[in-house]
C-alpha cells in the first residue's frame, strides 16, 4: 500500500465513523473501532505484530508493535 492509498483507506474509516455516528464512550470503544483499523487497515500493520495491553517493567502499555521479533513501537495513556 502508498502512502495515498493509505490516505483514502484512512478517510474512508473517518467517514464510517461519522456517517454511522459510531459511539466512542469509552477507551475500549476508541481502540477498537478506530486505533485497531488505522494500524491495520491503514499502516498495514500484521495483526500477529500487534500485543495489547502487554506487561512491561514499569506496568502495562496499551498496544506493543513488533516485527520481526523486535519490539518497535509502544503506546500508553496517560
């Protein structure tokens, strides 16, 4: 996927989300109706490469990308 492809896919999910006014009440609604399609959908991220809510030495993140075998990005709220 380019990066214009990844663009249309990206505003095709932001009108979905606005046309079927899709309730975002809480962190778990966010994550999966928009956080989860924007990195596979969009990033094109393998959902094998993706742990959620892993436990880390400092507590838990919300979402820990890998590729091959190699941690490459984390994510938490604050």
């Amino acid at each position: 996927m380019n990066i214009d492809q990844a663009k249309e896919k990206f505003d095709q999910i932001y009108v979905e989300l606005m046309d079927e006014n899709v309730p975002l009440d809480t962190e778990q609604d966010a994550r999966f109706q928009v956080i989860d399609r924007i990195l596979v959908e969009v990033l094109g991220w393998d959902r094998s490469g993706i742990r959620t809510e892993p436990h880390t030495d400092s507590g838990y993140v919300d979402y820990l990308l890998t590729a091959g075998n190699r941690n490459r990005l984390w994510t938490y709220s604050l």
